[in-house]
C-alpha cells in the first residue's frame, strides 16, 4: 500500500502543476489575443509617421545629421518572466553576433527585462537594468524609463547611434536602428511637386517628428516582443502540459499494476486460508 499512496501523492502533485502551467498557458494566450489588436493599430501609427517623415525629407534632407555617430547602444529587449524556452539567450547570441559583424569601439547595452539581466550578470557593458513588461499594460512605463536612460546616455554623448535587438512576430530575432531616426524610411514612391506647408521651422519639425516616431516604434517594438514571448511561452507550455500528461498516464498505469498484484495476493491469501480451513474440518 505504501507504494500506491507514493504514486497517488505523486499523481496529485502533478494535478496540481498542471492546473498552475494551465493558468499560466490560458493568460498567456488571453495576452496574445489583447497584443494583436494594441500592434495593428501601433503599426498603422508608425506607417502614417513614416510617410510624414518620408514627404518631408523628400524636400529637407539636408537636414539630417551628415555626423557619423561616435557611440553606440544597443537596446535589448529580453523577458521579465521564464517559461520562453530559448527567447533571451537568443537575444544574446543576436548581441554577440552583430559586434563581431561590427567590433567597432566599446558599445553600451540596455538589457530590458529580468531574465535577460540574469544572462548579462557580469556584463561590464551594461549601463543600465531595465524591468521587463509582463502585460501590455505595462508598456507605457517600461517606455518612460528606456527613453530616460537614453536621454541620460544620449546627454553624456551628443553623436550617439542607439539600435534595438529584439523577437519579431515571425519568431526571428531583428536589429533595429532607432537612433539617428529615419535611416530606414524609404522615398516616397511618388513625390510631391511642392515641399509640405510647416508652421515651424524645418530643423524643429524634424526634431518633434523624431520623438513621435521614437515612441512610435518603440511601442510597436515592445508589442511584438511581448506578442513573441506570449507565443513562445504557448509552445513551451504546450509541452510541457504533454510531458505531464504522459507522466500522469504512466503512473496511472503502475498504478493499475500495483493494484492488480495486491488484488492477486488478496486472491492468494483467501484461497491459502480456505485451504487451511478445509484440512482442518477433514
């Protein structure tokens, strides 16, 4: 009997993991479900800005900074939470492989998220720990403080290239440049036979447009990396509810087993005390 409630105490044990992981896949799910909606409509706000930006460099290019940037940094966007499988190391080796591409100086990195901070413990490069965001709506204040801390960077060098490395939706790892803005925005495929109309200045246009875009493309970065990580922790989840419902059906076998042997030794008992009784009436 004693190895049954082992396995019995086993089997319930893993019940009770199995409706935590459960929860856990059900919420995650539930956020994936909430992220798609907040990322179409974030993305339609980063297309809109782009073409604004596109028209108006169309006529004021030179108004770019022509300066090469002197430092970089290198935003990475990691996971508050576990059960991701591989999603912050794969952001690391994203990390290693564009500063062998590109060795060029000492950059600095901002490692957002608790699980990312655990891989980088040691990192000397790390100017600051940034705290993960579990939900959506935790976005907005993770925003704040990432664009605080390259404000303060960005303060102690004026020529600064920032990128970000982060899980697209297509669960690859991308490098985004954020800073100096609007590097990536193509031509306008048609341009306008007249330079936009501005009620300001060209240069301090372009500078309100830049942080617009900034917070625009970092909400959108943030969406899709929260969206991957709900995704890859789906997966992960997934099976790992398998493993434990294999465990659980196979110690249910044993179970069964166990149960049949003690039946058979019941069986065997009552027919060795009818057999005694039977000699003892002869």
């Amino acid at each position: 009997m004693s190895r049954r409630r082992e396995l019995h105490k086993h089997r319930e044990s893993l019940g009770e993991i199995r409706e935590i992981m459960g929860s856990m896949k059900t919420l995650a799910y539930m956020e994936t479900r909430k992220l798609s909606r907040f990322l179409e409509t974030q993305r339609n706000v980063v297309q809109s800005i782009a073409e604004v930006a596109a028209d108006f460099l169309g006529f004021f290019g030179d108004m770019l900074p022509d300066v090469a940037p002197v430092a970089r940094v290198f935003l990475l966007v990691g996971t508050e939470r576990g059960f991701c499988g591989d999603f912050n190391h794969a952001v690391v080796r994203r990390l290693e492989s564009e500063l062998d591409s590109a060795p060029a100086g000492e950059p600095l990195l901002l490692p957002v998220g608790h699980k990312l901070h655990m891989l980088l413990d040691k990192e000397p490069r790390v100017a600051a720990r940034i705290p993960g965001a579990s939900v959506a709506e935790e976005i907005t204040a993770l925003l704040s403080q990432v664009t605080t801390e390259i404000g303060a960077i960005h303060a102690r060098q004026n020529q600064l290239a920032v990128y970000c490395i982060h899980h697209s939706d297509k669960r690859d790892v991308v490098v985004r440049q954020l800073l100096p803005p609007f590097l990536d925005v193509p031509p306008p495929p048609a341009p306008f036979a007249y330079p936009p109309l501005l009620q300001e200045e060209p240069l301090e246009f372009l500078s309100q447009l830049a942080d617009h875009y900034l917070f625009a493309v970092l909400y959108e970065i943030f969406y899709t990396s929260l969206m991957a990580e709900n995704d890859a922790r789906l997966a992960h989840l997934g099976s790992a509810l398998r493993h434990l419902d294999e465990q659980s059906a196979e110690l249910a076998r044993r179970d069964n087993v166990l149960r049949q042997e003690e039946i058979i030794e019941e069986i065997e008992v009552l027919l060795l005390s009818s057999g005694q009784d039977s000699r003892r009436r002869g």
